[in-house]
C-alpha cells in the first residue's frame, strides 16, 4: 500500500469532521449512516474552481484542503483553543484578500498558486485509477452542477471541470420547467448508478427560485478476495441494546485477515480486501454493549484522524486467522447537507448576499442553492476464491489461535482505496433495516 498523499489525508480530516455532524442532525441518534466523504469532497472540489475570496477559502478549510495542522489538530476538540484559532483564521483569509496588492514573490510565499491545481490534478489521478478497465469491482460516481440556463458560465472554469471531474456544467431551465429539469437530474443519477440511486431530487429541493444545484451520488459494489459460503449463512439475532435484538442473516468466513485489538478504544478492527486488493473494507466492532450504550460511543469519541490512521495501518495490525461473522446488509441514505456544510463553516457559499462564484460566472450573482447526497452499499457472501495466493502463509501460521470477530452489535465500516489510502465511504451500522 502506497504513503498517504496530501488529497487523501484532507479526504480522512473531513470525512471523520463530517461524520460527527451527520451524526448530530439524525432524528435517531444511534441510528444508521452512510455516506462517501470522497464524492462529496470531489464534487465541492469542482465547485470550488468557480469560488474566490472568502468562498473559496471556507470551502478549502472545512474540505481539509488548506487547513494547517498545527492550528487545527484533529485530536482535540479543547475549548480555549478554539477562540486563538477563530482570530488565526480571519487574519489568514484578510491576508489572502491582500495578496492582490503583494509583489507576485510575496504572493506566492503567502499562498501558492498552484495549491488549487495540485488539489485538482491529484483528483483527476484518482478518478483515472478508480475507473480502470479491469477493475475488479463496480464503481459508479456521478458528479456534476445543473446551472440555471440564463446564466454565463466561465469557459475556463468549464473546461477545468471537465478536465480534472470529468464532470461538466449543464445548464438548466429552473426558471418555467423546474419540475422538468428536476426529473433530467434524477434521470442521469439513475443512468450513472446502475439504478441503484432513483429520484435523488425529491419534489421540494428545487423550484424556479433555484439557480445552482450541486449533485453526487455514488454506488459500489466489490466481491470478496475470501468468498462467505452461503450455505454457512444463518440465521442469528442483532444486539442493538442489552435488551434490544433484531434478526439477521449472519454470514460467516474463517480465514487470514489484517487485524488488530486497540485497547484505549475497547474494539477489535479487521479488514475485508475485495479481489483484486484495491479495495478494502475496515470493520471497527466495539468489544461488546457497555451499560446502556452500545460501545460506539466511545469509539466515536476516541476517534481523531491520527488514530484512525495508524489504527487501520497494515503495518499496525496482525495477519492471522480471524472467524469472522458479519451481517448481511443493505444500506442507502440521503442527505440535504446545507446545513452539516454550513455548521461546518461553509457559510457564505449559501448567502445571497456573501458567496463569491466570480471564476464560474462573471454575473457573480451565484449562490450554492443544494446540497445533496445518496449514497448505496450492498454487503453480502458474493465474491469469488482467492486463497491460492496465501496458502503458503496459511500453512505457515497454521499453528496460530484464531481470533473471533462477531459483529452481532453495532459498528463502523469504511471502503478505502489502498493504494491512495483514500477512504471512499463511511458508514455507522447500528439498526438492520
């Protein structure tokens, strides 16, 4: 697995920063979540070609894209640090509106001109490894901006999009047909996902007051490197509480895995590679229900991104034998994120009065209307065998005790693409549907 790049660590930062607020905007506070934190930064990466000023700069630090780590740390959350910062970051953003007035050397030393670009450039690379041909799994991710066709947008901002998203700009008839145009967007999301993702729009989110709707949606599905056998799936009951259950179909596999014990966090994580090893998912189980929690609450706590990426290195965890039983399960949520964004700092993107869309349109009369994100997994014993490569090391650990890993309680997963480290989607399981 390759080092961590710069995009895939911000896509870390803001993944977990995101998951705590879509945790607090849930009617049901322990229930499900699922979302890709990498179609989400990817898709308000494209929007950010067209933002300046103060736009740009919220967007590029609730992203993770500019935020500097000595004065914003992920593992701490400690009240009085919270005021220096505030006052850090103004003087940066009143500093990068200056830079206009600076010699070009200054300007270059203050704020790189070509951080954006290498922001950009290093998502078309992911996108180009995502989407190779012989890709082993199924990946599907739509991305793209319905305008208001009255509207001029920027040729370079067009083309930068196109280039580096493959994703363009359409132009839309909000004004007289926006249930029309609101049908065309679900359309294309349907086409793009397979069918998996239909009627992403429902019939409120746009009217003839809308002027731009940002659209992703993502669907996944990948077989096992290890195959569950079916006919060793059984029936068995899912603990949602001490008293709670609810039943599932538990799939089990015996066989090696990547897996590790983390004390201060009182969970077990195993990884599961999809065939081929681009692709992985993480399993982070609680130990077991504590008192009247489910356990993930303190892992939810102990979670920073330092943590999480050493807890889910390769070279931090154990390759032995490992039982693993894990629910079958589907799982599909949207979200309105106007407000998660906001709450996050994402601010003047959605004010009239405030939002900076000078690159994508020389009106600049724009403003982010829409947020809006769906996203789809499947898990089930799909997959094919694989084992041939490792029974050599299979033979040779074979006197090694098997561990035990029983999620039949709530936990988390994450998809990551191994080669970047680029966590692609996140999600809490906590309730069968």
């Amino acid at each position: 697995m390759e080092s961590e790049t710069k995009i895939s660590k911000a896509n870390t930062k803001f993944s977990l920063a995101l998951f705590k607020k879509l945790k607090e905007e849930l009617e049901d506070k322990a229930g499900n979540v699922f979302y890709s934190p990498f179609s989400i930064s990817a898709a308000l990466a494209m929007v950010m070609l067209g933002a300046r000023a103060n736009t740009a700069t919220q967007m590029s630090e609730v992203l993770r894209f500019s935020e500097p780590e000595a004065l914003c740390p992920m593992q701490t959350d400690r009240p009085y640090l919270m005021q220096s910062q505030m006052q850090t970051r103004m003087q940066m953003r009143t500093q990068i509106q200056r830079t206009s007035r600076l010699p070009d050397y200054i300007r270059k030393c203050l704020k790189p001109d070509d951080a954006k670009d290498d922001v950009d450039f290093s998502f078309e690379q992911l996108f180009v490894e995502l989407d190779k041909p012989d890709a082993l799994y199924a990946l599907a991710i739509a991305n793209r901006l319905y305008g208001e066709k009255t509207y001029s947008f920027d040729e370079d901002f067009l083309s930068k999009t196109k280039k580096h998203y493959s994703a363009e700009l359409e132009p839309v008839d909000f004004v007289t047909n926006a249930e029309t145009s609101r049908i065309h967007i679900n359309n294309w999301v349907e086409e793009k996902t397979q069918g998996k993702i239909a009627d992403l729009l429902s019939a409120e989110v746009v009217d003839s007051s809308t002027k731009l709707v940002l659209v992703n949606a993502i669907y996944f599905k990948g077989k096992w490197s290890s195959q569950f056998k079916e006919e060793y799936t059984t029936d068995a009951e899912f603990r949602l509480s001490k008293t709670t259950t609810k039943p599932v179909k538990m799939m089990m596999l015996e066989t090696e895995f990547h897996f590790s014990f983390v004390e201060e966090a009182n969970c077990k994580i195993v990884e599961l590679p999809y065939e081929g090893d681009d692709l992985s998912m993480i399993i982070m189980l609680p130990n077991d229900i504590e008192d009247e929690t489910t356990g993930l609450e303190k892992l939810e706590q102990e979670m920073t991104y330092d943590k999480f990426k050493k807890w889910t290195s390769r070279d931090q965890m154990a390759f032995v034998s490992v039982e693993v039983s894990l629910p079958r399960f589907k799982m599909e949520e949207s979200y309105d994120l106007n407000n998660v964004l906001i709450s996050m700092g994402m601010t003047d993107a959605f004010d009239m009065l405030k939002s900076d869309f000078s690159g994508m349109s020389s009106a600049n009369d724009l403003v982010l209307s829409k947020v809006v994100h769906k996203a789809f997994v499947e898990v089930n014993e799909e997959g094919t065998e694989a084992a041939a490569a490792s029974g050599a090391v299979m033979t040779e650990r074979a006197a090694i005790i098997t561990e035990r890993f029983t999620a039949d309680h709530p936990f988390l997963f994450f998809i990551r693409h191994n080669r970047s480290n680029t966590v692609l989607f996140a999600g809490r399981f906590s309730s069968p549907q």
